[in-house]
DNA sequence: GTCTATAAAGCGATAGAC
DNA sequence: GTCTATCGCTTTATAGAC
C-alpha cells in the first residue's frame, strides 16, 4: 500500500468507495484503515472530527464532482448537450450500475439523516439544474420541473434494481432512455 | 410495552420497521431489545440465529405480505386492476413515501449481500408478474418486461427521492403516474 | 418463555512517542 | 505526519437462574 499520503484529499477516493458500497453504519474505523493504508492516528490527523467528519468530506467531494460535472453542464450548455453530458457523468460516477450511490444509501439509511441537509442540496440542485435545462428546451416550467423529477428518479430506481440483482443492465437501460427519449419522456410523464 | 408476546411472528413488525429504518449494520440487539419490549434471552430464544436470522425473518415475511397483495393480484386478477391493486399496496406498505424498503437499502448497503437471494428473488418475482399483466393487458413480451422494470423502478427512484428530501411527494406523484398513465408509460419508454 | 449476567470481540476516539 | 497503545463503551452471543 502507498504509504506517500500527505493530503487530506488524497484519502477521499478510498473514503468514497468505503461509505458509497457500506453506508455510514457499515463502515468501520478498521476498514478505512485497511482501505487506505493509514493508521488510526492518521486518519484523525486529517479529520479531527472522526468518521462523521469522513463521512461529510465524502459528500461534499461527490457533491463537487456533481456540480463541476453535471450541474454546470446543465446550466451553460445547450440544453441537449448538457443532458448527453449529464448521462456520461452519471455512467462515469456509479460505473455503470455496478456502484452505488453515496447520497441513495445515506438517504434510505435512518441514522444518516443527520447529513440531510447535503442529500437536499445534492438532490434539489440537481433537479433545479434539470428543470432548467428543460425549460430553456421548450417544456413548460411546471412540466419541466416534473419531468427533471421523473428522469432522476428513473436513474435511482435503476440503480437499486441494479444493485438488487447484481446486475448493470437495468441501469444501463435507464441511460439508455434518458439519452434515447428523454425528451419524449419528459412530457409523457408530466 | 406489552409483555404478552409468546410468538415469533409477533416480533416480526417491530424488526421490519427496525431494519427497514436503519438497515441491516443499522440495527442492535439493544434497539431491538427496546423496540421489542423483549430483553435479549427471549429474542435468541425465538431468533437463535440471532440478528441475521431476524433479518432473513423480515425479509421472508415481507415477501409473504407482497405474493399476497401485489405478486397474486398481478397474477390472478384482470391486468388493469391488478396494477391498480399493487399500486394501493404499494402505497399502504411505504406508507405514502414516508417509509422505506429494506429490500431497497439492503440492495445499496454492500455487507446486506449476504441476502442476495432475496434481493434477486424479490424484484424478479415482482417484475415477472408485473410484466405477465402488461402481457395479458396486450403488450408485446419484450415491451411488458421493459415497462415493469420502468415501472418498478419509477417507484423505487421516487422512494429514494422521498427518504432523501424528508417529503412524501414525489413518492406519491410516482404512485399517481402508476395509476394513472401506466400503459402510456409502458410502451413510452419500451 | 423470560430474564440477568457476562464473555469475547469490535467499536470510535484519544494520548503520546517518534 | 505517522504510528502504537490504550481507554471506555457497545456490540453480538452465550450461560444459566427462575
């Protein structure tokens, strides 16, 4: 194991695979130690405030990601291009429906509702840049908005069922339509 | 708390809420004590797997509740109204979008793998039978399969949507899409 | 069938040497 | 900045009284 850490960042890949595959409750100080190759020590020298603290970095770094990624894209390309870009970001970030989602799992677990705050944000920006995106495509806003709702809904049940069945496939459908028909499906839903 | 229990089955709602809220890692023998009313002996005593054996309790009397009200109306019942029949026990079994799945955060939390064949069994079963009730309701094999799994998922995404915004809504609106444009949706999305 | 007591291991967090 | 050792607590599970 690479013993050259000297960042705080630099922990935050392995942190994300640890919390985004386990949830906050399933992971353990031991486990980040052998994910990352530090000791205990370490690991509360960049982040005093233990694994709570971990657990928020995390969110905030996917939270980064998203906005350089997806959210941007949606507000300043054109409105089909930023969706196409939107696909590939959400294709790169859960590896095809082979990963989870650290926001999904963080949602559904109970005792993670302490970072409720960041899973609003995560999913409100989101569909907020979504919308936009529609809109500025022509939908209605009131169609817009829901259509934004629908597809990243879409994306998330895939993605359960994905995990569920050990398999990529629902969630590569799910890319799929988004980038098939997402205009279709935004007004057949609304 | 009362102190009659003398069955199995009786512990049986207080473990699903358990593990349904907090996830498998989510869950002690304490909380379940508290929740319970029962102190440890009498839980190895019905359980004596212990936690494990709850969980795979949970997970079989979930699916007992689901063959019953979703999986045989889907089957038995004219295509129409056994999707309208799942839809109202989808909505009285998630409580609206207020409550999860533990056959959802058991899919994201990656330890929960040990309940694969669960998890598969579940969303396949689900699925087949959904899809059997497009398929009598007229659609093509492949266009039904690709519905129920849209389908399902549509619900499943706004459960995720739901615990993460603290907001029954979209749940609901995932639920009024079920009732009210499920064939559109089907072959919109095929 | 229910309970308390306890064992053995693991947990998150801290202290302090180097 | 990295480490080991340890504290105090909680965990799952067991034993055995009633």
């Amino acid at each position: 194991m690479a013993r050259s850490i000297a960042e705080r960042k630099d922990l935050l890949p392995a942190l994300t695979e640890l919390f985004r595959a386990e949830g906050f409750e399933g992971v353990s100080l031991s486990s980040i130690e052998a994910a990352s190759g530090l000791a205990r020590g370490s690991l509360y020298h960049f982040f005093p405030g233990g694994k709570a603290e971990m657990a928020t970095a995390v969110l905030a770094d996917v939270e980064a990601w998203f906005h350089e990624h997806v959210i941007a894209p949606l507000e300043n390309e054109p409105a089909e291009r930023g969706i196409a870009t939107m696909a590939d970001a959400v294709e790169t970030c859960f590896a095809g429906g082979r990963k989870g989602c650290v926001f999904a799992i963080f949602a559904l677990a109970g005792k993670s509702q302490r970072f409720s705050e960041h899973l609003k944000r995560f999913f409100s920006t989101w569909q907020e840049a979504l919308a936009g995106a529609l809109l500025r495509a022509g939908q209605s806003p009131v169609a817009a908005q829901a259509a934004a709702e629908v597809l990243i809904g879409d994306l998330y049940g895939a993605l359960v069922l994905s995990r569920a069945m050990d398999d990529p496939a629902p969630f590569g459908r799910a890319l799929a339509r988004l980038r098939a028909h997402h205009a279709a499906l935004g007004t057949a839903l609304a």
